[in-house]
C-alpha cells in the first residue's frame, strides 16, 4: 500500500451547470484511524442527482459541501485496517465516504455487506437508497394500490428504472415512462416491461403524455419536476398523487425556475403532491430488501448500472455525465 491517495474536493461552487474546473484532485497522506474507526479502502462510489444541490451554499435537508473539503457519498470498500470489534480487516463495507481512494469510517456510520449475496454495486442501487427511495415513495408516499396507472419521469434512471417495475409488479393497470433517448424508451419498454414510454425531448411532454395515457393516470412518480411536473397535473385523474422526489431539470437552472402554470388543477382534482425523502423511510429497509431481492432473484426485476472505470480522477467526468443523462440506471465509478 502506497502512503498516499487522491480525493476530490470542491475547488468552486458551480454557477449553473458544473465543469471540471469547480472539482479539484489533491493527493493527501493515507489517513490512520482511531478507536471505535476503520480504514476502507474504496471499490465503487455513486454519483447521485442530490449532490448537485450540495454543491449550493444554501440551506437545505443535507449540509452543503464546503469549498476546499473533499466531497462524500455513498461507496462500498474494502477494510484494510480497523480498530473496532465489529469489523476485521478483509470486511466489505457500505459508508458515506466516496469521492477518495481511501476513507477513515466511524464504525458506526458502517454497514457490512456480503459480495456473495449480491454484487457490491447493487448496495448502491438496486438495493440501496435509490432502491429505497424508488420503493417506500411508490408504495409508502404516492399510497399506490394496486389498479393504478402510474406515470414516472426519468424513468431509465437508478430510482425510475425501479419505480416502474415495482408498480407493475403490485398490479398496476399501466405504466408509462419518460426518458432522454430513443435506447433508453425501447429498454424501458423491452427490457423492463414499461407498458408505454416516450422520448422528452422529441415533443411536449404534455402531449406525448396524454397519447401514452389515455385514460389519465393515477400516480406520477417525479424525478424531473418542471414541464414534466405539469403534463402530470394536467393528466392526472380525481384524487391522484404525486411523489415529489426530485427536479433534476431544474437544478442547474441560473435563475429561478417557472412553477407549473396549472396548479389551479391540484384542487379542482383534489390532488396529493407529497415531497419524500429516502431517510424518512428507514423503518422499511429490511421489507424492501427482502422484496426487491427475492424479485432479482427471480429475475422479475432487472436493473442496469452504468460503471466508469478510473476511481477517484474520473468521479468528476462520472457525475457531470450522471446530469446530462449519459447514464442508464445507476451511475457508478469504480476504482
């Protein structure tokens, strides 16, 4: 083992979209832990949407990342050294440390995870927050019962790919997709079992929506916010429910965004609008492990993940690429 490693830091705070030039790599000494901690050294780390809005000196659910500090997130590593009972050298962890090479962990900010249960990615994605945050908002926020048509909009990412097959697993009538491209509508159809699914950028979502649901629809999962937030208060039926999850289409934006012009409809279709986040869901982790397991078990559920080799140098390119769409399912970077 070498003495040193990398880390990503934030060098600026970005003003609208980000560049490379608002992340800094530094070269830092391997840290030592101390009691009660260990050492992890990091396989895969995630880059999630959230981030973008830590990015922000603004006050929020999660602290902001500070200019000049290594960024965190979610990662699974390797133990190398410990000085905690729960946890010997060899261990498999989940931690809240990525974006380095290596990561002195408070043992009991760790979780052990078994590589031979499920691959150390999925503790990421599928089986991790965004699997969480697909199920207990589906099936915990949005009420769904089963009978409902459900419309999700980024549907081929790490929560949506999830929410989709989720919703048709519990009996939904019909489930429609949004996504960025033509492969990603026909993986959400072919793959995934999406009864229909359109490309956003090829039309007003407003009435791709209304061709793909004609019969309105029940529940709208939103990862999107913004026009897509709209066109699902517009086809909404008599008490539906939306899932405010996240407004990816609005987190680079400059200035403030626009709301939805139609909120008028909220009460004239005595709507639910519902904002969830997946830490307010804990007391469900061990039902949507359980679940969501036995699903891919059976290969019910699929879920794809998109890995970008080069650890802590290419997180950056990983996690700008993660905002412009590049990614199917859960984005990733190995290391």
């Amino acid at each position: 083992m070498t003495d040193t490693a990398l880390e990503v830091r934030l060098a600026s705070r970005p003003k609208g979209w980000p560049t490379e030039e608002n992340f800094e790599i530094a070269e830092v000494e391997i840290p030592t832990p101390g009691e009660g901690q260990i050492l992890v050294r990091n396989v895969v780390m995630s880059v999630d949407p959230y981030m973008r809005g830590r990015m922000n000196d603004v006050k929020s659910y999660v602290p902001p990342f500070q200019v000049g500090a290594p960024l965190d997130g979610g990662a699974v590593g390797e133990v190398v050294a410990s000085n905690s009972d729960a946890f010997a050298v060899g261990d498999n962890v989940l931690h809240g440390l990525g974006w380095r090479d290596y990561a002195v962990v408070d043992a009991k900010h760790a979780v052990k995870v078994d590589a031979g249960v499920a691959p150390l990615s999925t503790y990421l994605g599928v089986l991790g927050m965004p699997g969480l945050t697909a199920y207990a908002g589906l099936l915990a926020t949005a009420e769904f019962k089963p009978g409902d048509a459900v419309f999700v909009s980024g549907a081929a990412g790490a929560v949506g790919q999830i929410v989709g097959q989720i919703a048709r697993l519990k009996g939904a009538s019909r489930v429609i997709g949004s996504a960025g491209s033509a492969d990603k509508v026909k993986y959400l159809t072919e793959e995934l079992g999406f009864d229909a699914a359109f490309n956003y950028k090829e039309g007003p979502v407003a009435e791709q929506l209304a061709a793909a649901a004609p019969d309105g629809i029940d529940v709208y999962f939103d990862n999107v916010g913004g026009e897509h937030l709209e066109a699902a208060i517009e086809t909404l039926n008599l008490n539906g429910r939306i899932t405010m999850c996240g407004a990816i289409s609005q987190y680079n934006a400059a200035e403030k965004p626009a709301g939805p012009s139609n909120m008028i409809q909220i009460l004239a279709k005595r709507l639910t609008l519902r904002g969830m986040l997946v830490g307010d869901h804990k007391a469900l982790q061990q039902q949507f492990v359980s679940e969501v397991a036995a699903w891919i078990a059976s290969g019910e559920l699929k879920y794809s993940e998109t890995v970008i080799e080069g650890g802590a140098r290419q997180a950056p390119a990983a996690f700008l690429g993660m905002l412009r769409g590049e990614n199917t399912g859960k984005m990733l970077v190995q290391f």
